[in-house]
C-alpha cells in the first residue's frame, strides 16, 4: 500500500510481505499468516492480528502513532484485542566501542 490516506486493507494470509509506506490514518488486519510487516514513513496506523499471525516480524521505520492490536488471550476462541503501541523514541548508547539501541520507556 502506498500514498494512502484513511484507507483500511485485510488480507487473509500472506507468503512474504506487506509493504505500507508513506499512508496516513490507515488499518491493516490480518486472518491467518503473514511474516513480514514493514511500515515506512506511516502515521497512525493500526495493525489487527490474528491469533495465526503473532509470530510476525513487524518492520517500522520514520512512522509515529503506529498501534498493533492482537488477541488478549490467544487460546480463548473469541478473545478481545488488546491495543499496544510501537516505540517512537529510541536511545542508542556506545558499549564496549559498539553502539547499542534500545526504546526508551517512559514512566510515571
């Protein structure tokens, strides 16, 4: 998908990937299977996963408001979804002369 703008896409399995790049308010939903998702230069997205799909690789990159919504009891046959959001904010550190990034978390 690309240049979108509130536009929604389901699919029901994927063999290799789902390419969003530059889409604005868009949602994405997944039945079955899919290894690869990659959002590139997105804003305020939501991605629904099937229970089938949790072993997906998500990529994201230059994207803000990005929310991933998966199955809050993945045995229950009819669970609810539970909303969890991707990082925005990374720190990046130099251990032992080699760079090291993890997200930042904010509490409080």
């Amino acid at each position: 998908m690309d240049s979108c703008t509130k536009c929604g896409l389901a699919l029901d399995s994927v063999v290799s990937t789902v390419d969003i790049v530059n889409c604005r308010s868009f949602g994405l939903q997944i039945f079955h299977v899919t290894p690869t998702i990659a959002v590139d230069k997105s804003d305020s997205g939501e991605i629904y996963l099937s229970k089938e799909c949790l072993g997906v690789e998500i990529l994201s990159a230059k994207s803000s408001s990005l929310n991933i919504l998966m199955p809050e009891n993945p045995e229950a046959e009819d669970s609810d979804f539970k909303e969890v959001p991707v990082p925005e904010q990374l720190k990046t550190t130099i251990v032992d002369g080699k760079l090291v990034t993890s997200t930042v978390e904010h509490t409080g």
